[in-house]
C-alpha cells in the first residue's frame, strides 16, 4: 500500500463527495429556477408576495409563496442554501489538486504544447481560476453590465478566449478540465460574494425595521441567472476527460466554446417552458446542429507535429526517471504485446476506433510517461486489459508492480554489465 495506492482511494473519496454535492447543487439550482419562474400571481395573497404556486410530491401538497423583496417580519425558521455551492467547489478543487496537481507531469503538462516546471503549472492552473472571477466580477458591476444580453455575450467571450488560452497552455484533458473549473469558480463565487452577502444585507435590515432596498435582489437574480446557463457546460467539462475525442482534438477550444451555447439552447428550452410561455422546439435543433458540429470538430486529424528524431527522443524528468529504473524493458515489452493493440493511433482490436482515454503505448517513451497509469490499471489491479483479453500473465503484474515502485522511489538503474541480473523479478 504505497504512495499511489492511496492517492487512487483519495481520489476516489473526493470524486464521489464532488458527484454528491454537485447533485445537491445542481438540483437545488434547476428546482428553484423553475418554481421561480413558474410562480403566478394569486388572489388573496399576503401583502408584499410577488407570485405563488402549488406542488404535489411524495404524497403531499405544498404551497409556495415568494415575496419579491421580503416579508414584512423575518421567520423564525429560514433554510439558506449555499453549503452545496461551498463543497461541490470545494471537493473540486480538491480533485484538481490530487489528481491535476499531484500527477502535474501527466495530467497537467505537455512538453509539446508548452514546456514549463511543475510549480509553474500549478501556478498558472490556480492563478487562472482567481483572475478569471476578478474579470468576470468587474465586468458584471461595469456600466457593461448594465444589459444583461451584452453581458452574456461578453462573458461567452471570455469563455471562449479562456478556452483557447488554456490549450496554449496545458494537455487537451487539462485544458477542458480547467475550463470546467474556471467556470464553477465563476459560480461559486457568485453565491458567496454576491447571492449571500446580498441576502444578508436584506436580512439585517428585515431586523433592525428597515425595508431592504430591491436592487440587492435584482443583482443577486443577474447572477443566479448567470449560473442557471453555465451549469450544463460544467458538466459536459467535467465528464470531457473521460473521453478524448473531446479533449484530444485539433479544435478542443472550439468544441469546449459550442458546449456553452448548447447550454444556452437547453437551458432557454426549460426556462421558457417552466416560465409558460410556450415550448420553443427550434432550441432542440440548434442543439443538435451545435452537437454535430461538435462530432465534425472531433474528427478532423491533428497535422504533423514534425518533431525530428532527436526532439522525440528526449525525456521529460518523469519519464526519465521510469525509463531508467530497473525492469523498464520487460514491462515496455509486456506493454506493447499485451496493450498497444488498443492503445495505438490506429487500433488494431476490433470495435476499437480510437485509443481508450486517448494514452498511446506504442514506443518505450509513451509507456514511461503512462507510468502511474499503467500501475494502477494493471499492476495493482486486473482491470486492462479488459476481461484479460490479451491474457497477461500474473508474473507479467509482478513485474509491472516491481518497475514501478523503483522509478517511484527514484531509483537509478546500475551498470552491472556482466552480472545478467533479472530486473523482472
């Protein structure tokens, strides 16, 4: 039980803390943004109830009223939501230190896109999600943010220059990754230094016998709406790394910028609907023409890089360091008898299109570099190949086992020419 081993369980752990809270999150936010806007007007309702609406669930009825500003006295019982909000960005960030953060040299950096030291990786995935809410947060008070349909457009270019920006930068899987996550700090944030402060503000003057002024509610909708549009993409983002024809095309920052007007076409549909004003269908064919158009993107070759031997033959520190631990040729040989037939550029298995999860092992440089992968996947378990298809041997996960944690320990291999040592163990 090493050091991957139980980075593997952690992130585990927090995956699915992400996947509960973002749940709440998210269906918290889909439900009130639906009773919000299907509220009615409703006679005999008390003075300052701007609409109101009756449910049925679970056996029960409910009665919904919402006051526009507030009620003349406080409740004595109040929910707030805004611990789902806190954790699902939370537990989020924590996934993108431990798996995007800690594995840098895998996940995070590409020599080929862009080639930087771990820190400074770290630095720039950070720094980019805080300057990004501090741009979008000045737009949104800037007399720009006066029209809420010039700020929409405003904020989806950004996204789209955030986009292209992050693929200049880091992998195809981190860039999309880091878009999902800069847009979620986006929202965050709306809840605590916007939604929340401003429901205080309403709240302590509901105290001390003053009417709250209406503009803290207008504001805090603008935002909410912002949130109601951007939550669909956020999700399409997160699940992306599991699928490379998203992250590992020519045109990612192209795909990733249409998955926030397909949020946009959805989300109208529904709130249109919830709204009563009539089903708009058109939305679903823009979406559809924005998914196919997102299929085409995906399929379009990457050119040549046009690296000369020499360029492909050096090693990053992470993979020198695999490379050069003890029992590396055996496993680069298990590697690519047991797996290239479907981890290569053109798959040899049937059924198989593309490589899974986008990682090639085709050539002793691209085995070092899957290092940690490859260990999990089949050395520390039987999970690749799949349904052992290519029926790898349990002294073949032995020797997988074994190189790993001597390139892990930093282990150097030790000339002992001569001695015809099993590095195989």
């Amino acid at each position: 039980m090493d050091y991957t081993f139980w980075l593997e369980w952690a992130q585990f752990a927090v995956r699915w803390l992400h996947l509960i809270t973002a749940i709440a999150w998210i269906g918290s936010s889909f439900y009130f943004i639906a009773l919000d806007l299907g509220l009615a007007p409703e006679p005999g309702a008390p003075k300052g109830v701007n609409g109101a609406a009756w449910q049925v669930h679970g056996g029960g009825f409910y009665h919904i009223q919402k006051y526009m500003v507030a009620p003349e006295r406080m409740p004595d019982r109040l929910t707030w939501f805004k611990w789902e909000s806190y954790m699902t960005w939370v537990s989020g960030f924590a996934m993108l230190v431990l798996l995007y953060w800690a594995g840098a040299q895998f996940y995070l950096i590409d020599p080929r896109v862009m080639e930087m030291p771990v820190w400074a990786g770290i630095l720039i995935s950070a720094g980019s999600l805080t300057i990004g809410w501090l741009f979008y947060d000045w737009l949104c008070k800037s007399r720009f943010g006066v029209d809420n349909n010039k700020l929409m457009i405003g904020l989806f270019l950004l996204l789209v220059l955030m986009s292209w920006g992050y693929t200049q930068v880091f992998t195809g899987r981190a860039a999309l990754l880091h878009m999902g996550a800069f847009t979620a700090t986006i929202m965050t944030a709306n809840v605590f230094f916007i939604i929340m402060p401003n429901q205080r503000i309403v709240v302590a003057d509901l105290k001390a016998g003053r009417t709250p002024d209406p503009k803290y509610g207008k504001i805090a909708k603008q935002r909410s709406t912002h949130n109601n549009y951007l939550t669909l993409p956020v999700i399409f983002l997160m699940l992306s790394n599991h699928y490379p024809l998203a992250f590992a095309s020519e045109y990612n920052w192209l795909i990733c910028s249409l998955v926030f007007l397909m949020g946009v076409t959805i989300r109208h549909f529904f709130n249109t609907h919830h709204a009563h004003k009539g089903n708009p269908w058109w939305t679903w064919g823009v979406t559809a023409v924005l998914f196919l158009a997102i299929i085409w993107l995906s399929s379009i070759p990457k050119p040549d890089a046009g690296e000369d031997a020499e360029d492909s033959a050096m090693l990053t520190p992470y993979e020198q360091r695999f490379a050069e631990a003890p029992g590396f040729q055996d496993v680069s040989d298990i590697v690519l008898g047991r797996c290239s037939m479907c981890h290569a550029s053109e798959p040899g298995f049937e059924g198989i299109g593309r490589a899974p999860k986008g990682i090639h092992l085709e050539t002793p440089r691209e085995v070092a570099a899957a290092a940690r992968l490859i260990y999990v996947q089949a050395g520390l378990t039987d999970a690749m190949p799949p349904a052992n298809l290519s029926y790898m041997e349990p002294q073949e996960r032995a020797a997988i086992r074994a190189w790993y944690r001597a390139g892990a320990a930093g282990e150097r291999v030790q000339a002992s020419a001569g001695k015809g040592e099993d590095t195989q163990g």
